[in-house]
C-alpha cells in the first residue's frame, strides 16, 4: 500500500515544511508516503465560496486514481486516539488498498463531488488549526501509527 497526501496550496512556513520533512524522510522506513500540494486556484478572490470549494474540487479529483481509497480530513469526521489510528491503518493494509489519499481541502472545504467519490472521513481534532498545522499533525500520527504497529518506543501510553 502506498500513502498520499493531498493538499491544496502550499504551505509558506519555512519551519513547517522542515518538520513535515523530517516525517516524510522517517515514513519511508514503513511505507511508500508522499505529499502533492494542488496549486492554489488562480484569480480565487474572484470566486464566492461554493464556486472555489467546486474549482478545488475539480483539482482534486483530477489527482484521484481507479482504486484508491479516498479520505477526507474533515472536521465532521471520525476521531481516532493514536493507537486506534494504527489499527485503522494497520485494516487498510490488510484490506489490500492500492493507495490510501488523504486530503486537506481549501479553507471553505470540499465541494459536494468531492464528498460524493470520498470513502471515509476523518477528524484530527475538534479545534480548527490551520491547513498547513494538519499536514504536519498528519504526517506525525502517520509516523506515530507505524511506530505503534512495529512496536517502537515513539508512543507511550
């Protein structure tokens, strides 16, 4: 199985993107993982809200494949703790998917197409953090999970 991370626009936090690094180089011990940033929609202040969520929409599903299994991170999604993470994981794999997409929509979420095609959704939190926050506390608890399934001393409980 492999991962990967869809998001849109790019994150301009010099800090953010060498923590995120870090995870992505640590991941590739467990898994093939990797980050697509979609480009921002051009000309967005010209659109209302449900016009971009639709224009983002149409980069996303552009960036979907036959077989991959689609999950959202939505804020009206399902929360794991770490250790259940794992497990949901660890059932992905053993399920034999292709490749498990998680995606990060813009800030106004995803369009109805995009709900539509997606199989699952996700919480990380009830707060709001910021898109570029998630993909760093995505990359993380990817890393975490693994660690948890090879039985590593990251996570303590």
């Amino acid at each position: 199985m492999k991962i990967k991370l869809l998001a849109i626009g790019k994150t301009d936090q010099p800090e953010l993107n060498e923590l995120i690094d870090s995870y992505q180089k640590r991941l590739k011990h467990y898994i093939s993982f990797e980050i697509e940033i979609i480009p921002d929609v051009k000309n967005s202040k010209s659109f209302n809200q449900s016009q971009l969520k639709e224009k983002e929409g149409q980069l996303i599903l552009s960036k979907i494949q036959g077989g991959d299994v689609l999950v959202l991170l939505d804020e009206k999604g399902q929360q794991f703790r770490s250790i259940e993470f794992s497990e949901y994981l660890q059932k992905k794999m053993n399920a034999a998917a292709k490749q498990l997409v998680f995606v990060i929509g813009g800030a106004y979420g995803f369009s109805e197409d995009v709900y539509k095609i997606a199989q699952e959704k996700i919480s990380l939190s009830k707060m709001t953090f910021s898109h570029q926050m998630i993909r760093l506390f995505l990359a993380e608890q990817l890393y975490r999970s693994f660690t948890i399934l090879k039985n590593e001393p990251y996570h303590h409980e």
